[in-house]
C-alpha cells in the first residue's frame, strides 16, 4: 500500500551482487597414502594426486598445484602439473 502523503514516498537502487556459492569444497579424487623408500632415484615419480569439485562440471574442472612457500627451494622436490586435474 502507498501512502496517501507522496511526500512520505521513497526509493533507492539496490545492487545485489551474487557470488559462487562452494557448497563442496575441491577435495582429493581419493585418499593418497604416499611412501618414499631410501633408494628412490632422482626425478622418480613418487604420487600422482588428483582433485574434484562437486560443485563444478567434471569437464570444466582444472586444478593448480604448488609447492608450499617453505618447501618451494627444497632441492629434493619437484612438483609438475600434468594437466590432468
């Protein structure tokens, strides 16, 4: 209902800005349980890991992984993303 006074009439612009909501945070494909044996050789494949997000289309999906900034110069680790999620 309006009131009968106009002077008592207002108006405003409202901007609703409507984000991604992340129901399902991006998890591991499964559980990785990694070992690394004393002899492994240099630049050895040690664990592949894979991420999903149940919120995304499987195709649409593309992870980036990186190396922790304290383990980042670490010589001994290397880390390579083969595209594949």
């Amino acid at each position: 209902l309006l009131p009968d006074n106009p002077s008592q009439v207002g108006s405003v612009s409202v901007t609703v800005k409507v984000l991604d909501v992340n129901d399902n945070a991006p998890e591991f494909a499964r559980f990785y349980e990694t070992f690394v044996c004393e002899n492994a050789k240099a630049g050895q494949l040690i664990q592949t890991v894979s991420a999903i997000d149940r919120d995304d289309p499987q195709e649409g999906q593309h992870f980036y992984y990186s190396l922790a900034p304290e383990a980042a110069n670490n010589p001994n680790f290397t880390l390579r993303d083969n595209q594949g999620n």
